[in-house]
C-alpha cells in the first residue's frame, strides 16, 4: 500500500480517520463499525513499517476540550481489536503528541485526541484552519486521507493537510468512491431508492440526482409526512415541513411524469407521545389523529416495501422508517433491512443512522454489499456535489494508496 508514497518504513504517516462513534450516558462505544473500518488501512501501513499517527474527531465540541468527547475510550477499543498496544496523545500537537509521536517504532501506532478540541479544525478562515493543518503536518513525513465521513468537509485535518505533505488516498475512502460510482453511473436496473431520516429538506438535492437514474423511489420516516401532507392528508402531531410541501408535491408530479415509481407510506405507527413507552398504534396514512404524531411505517406499508425490493439488481437506503431506537416503531425499519439483506444484487446502506440502525436490529455487515461509514458525504455525492477532501487529493497530484 502506499508504494507511490515511497518506501514507508520508518517514516511517520498521518491517518486521518473516521472514528466518530456512538456512546452511551457511561461513555461506552454502542457500535464500533467506524473503528473496524478504517483498520485496515492503518493495519497495511504499519505492516510496510511506518509509524501510523492517527486522527480523528468524535462529537461537535466547541473547539475545546471536553471530557465526554476524549478519543481515549476510542484508542483503547481499536487497542483490543488489534490486538497490540495503541499509543494515545493526550492533545494535538502539543507535548504529548509530539512526544508519542517520538516514541513510536517502524510498525508502531498512535491516536491523537479529538482534532476538534482545537477551535481552528472546523475555522472558516484559510489561515486559521492552515495554521493548525501546518502544525499537524510537522508531526509527520506523509498523509493519507482515509476517513470517508469526513471527506465532503473543508476541515484542517481533512483538506489543509493535504496540501502540506505528500498525499495519498486510503483503502476505505477509494472502496466508498467505488461503490458510489456504481450507484451514479450505469446501475444494474431495477434500481431502488429508499429514503427515510427525519427532515425532506436534508434530501431534497439526492431526490432530484436520483429521480432521473432510479425505477423506484420510498419514501418513508420522518420526511414521508411532508409528502403525505403534500398529497392532501392531515399528519396530526407528525414531523412535518410546511415550506417543503410544494416540493413535495412537485416530486410526486415528476415521477409520475417520467414513469419512476415513488411509493409513500399506505399506514403508519402513531403515538400520542414521543416515548419509548407510548402506547403504539395503526392507522391509515389518510387517517392519522389530529393529536397523534407518526413514528414508524405501518405494517401494510412494510410489506408493501419489501415487495418493491424483491426483485430489485441494485438499492441504496438512507434514512430509517422510523423512531428505531424505540422497539415499538422499530418494525419498518427491520422490515426494509430484511428486504435489503435479500437483495440479489448491490444493496448499498448509505451511513449514518441506516448503519447505527442495521446493527442495532441485530444485522450482520456481511448481510449487505455495503455499509458506508459516511452518510453526509455519501448523499453529497450522489447529489453531485465536489468533495473537497477527495479534490484536494487530485488537484494536488496525491498517489492513490490502494
């Protein structure tokens, strides 16, 4: 790996991952699929002999150190899964980097904490992000930019290092381009969509790319109510978009115009409260209480999704079908999961909370052709935007790392 970079034993590579996992109220990691995923790369460059100096974020802290958002517990799972030691710099590119970074050997591997306990990771000026990126960069001799889920942001220790050392791009990020190519170029047909999240607004530019390539478009989760009050119905208490409505309406009009089948939910899980203990239960989608709020596609809706994908070549998904985190309004989720996990053909999980919920739900990564570890990024691509931490790596002549 990384030929193009030069021989690499004994020379310090900066990683910069994607080890943004979820924890609960104790700080224990609740998925690890991030971590797993980016250690292959780190593990191919430590074979070569580098001295693999890791980064990453976890959370949103304020561009200051925060207890709750320390890579620490982080370090100490890719430790375990790895099976030898994983140093862990207390700061960035303080004393204890630079010191951890010293006292690494040909082979060895090291985690800096969380980039974003520096303010100017995320600065919006240059200069700023260019200063922090510069520092980062005296740590080491190469880059390799290996963290999907971070790849559509203009971030320091994304795109500003980049532009300091000799750049490569990393396992994980080439094998996601790789699926998303297939997804926006020639896809083996029936091709599905399916969508669910919370807000129609977050999906609007991944419709309009996708309307013109899919056979089929589902529409469920939150975003479906929008739709649903598009087509005349009252959502009661449901999430809803009021100023989407009229794109909403537009959408429904165009599919059917160029023959794109798009299936909205025929009925829904509605509770009167949103609680994990709320008393749960079906109605119609044209028949939903005035005092009663949405949470999950209804059982007719779910087997009438799992039809739609039965005889589907490829499916991306993004967006669960509902609140999965509570069992009650778990089902459609599983249900489209299940679906997805039969598909003959590329059955692509588009990140973020569609692969948090996979795994809750008890599915096996194996179960699909692929999970993406970056949901923003991935639906920026398939909406056609540049992503600046792939672009920077052209534009500066980076190797690909393999």
């Amino acid at each position: 790996m990384a030929a193009e970079l030069g021989g690499l034993r004994g020379r310090t590579v900066l990683v910069r991952s994607d080890l943004n996992v979820p924890l609960d109220e104790s700080g224990t990691i609740t998925d690890d699929g991030r971590i797993r995923a980016g250690l292959p790369t780190i593990e191919r460059l430590s074979a070569q002999g580098a001295r693999v100096v890791v980064m990453a974020h976890l959370g949103r802290p304020q561009g200051a150190p925060e207890a709750r958002y320390s890579l620490r517990p982080v370090a100490e799972r890719m430790s375990k899964l790895l099976g030898r030691p994983v140093s862990f710099a207390t700061d960035t590119v303080g004393e204890s980097a630079c010191n951890t970074v010293l006292g690494l050997a040909d082979g060895g591997i090291a985690l800096l904490e969380n980039v974003r306990f520096n303010a100017a990771e995320t600065a919006k000026d240059d200069g700023t992000r260019m200063a922090f990126a510069t520092q980062l960069a005296a740590l080491a001799d190469a880059f390799v930019s290996d963290g999907f889920g971070v790849v559509h942001r203009k971030q320091a220790s994304v795109y500003d290092v980049a532009r300091c050392l000799p750049s490569a791009m990393g396992g994980l990020v080439a094998s996601e381009l790789a699926v998303l190519e297939q997804l926006t170029g020639e896809p083996a047909k029936p091709y599905v969509v399916v969508l669910g999240g919370s807000k129609v607004s977050d999906k609007l530019a991944v419709i309009d790319n996708l309307l013109q390539r899919a056979n089929k478009l589902l529409i469920g989760g939150g975003m479906a109510y929008t739709f649903l009050a598009a087509q005349g119905f009252c959502v009661g208490t449901s999430l809803l978009e009021p100023d989407q409505i009229d794109t909403c309406r537009t959408y429904i009009d165009r599919a059917r115009e160029i023959g794109v089948e798009l299936l909205l939910p025929v009925d829904i899980m509605v509770a009167q409260r949103f609680a994990a203990d709320a008393v749960a239960w079906a109605v119609n989608a044209d028949a939903i209480p005035a005092d009663a709020m949405g949470l999950d596609i209804g059982p007719r809706t779910a087997r009438m999704f799992a039809a739609a994908l039965a005889d589907a070549k490829t499916v991306f998904w993004n967006g669960p079908m509902g609140v999965f985190e509570f069992d009650a309004f778990a089902r459609g989720t599983r249900a489209v999961a299940r679906a997805l996990s039969e598909v003959d053909g590329l059955s692509v999980v588009g990140g973020g909370d569609s692969a948090a919920a996979v795994r809750r739900l008890g599915f096996a990564d194996s179960a699909f052709g692929h999970i993406s570890t970056g949901g923003g990024a991935s639906l920026e691509y398939l909406e056609g935007k540049k992503l600046p931490g792939v672009d920077v790596l052209t534009s500066h002549n980076a190797a690909h790392a393999g």
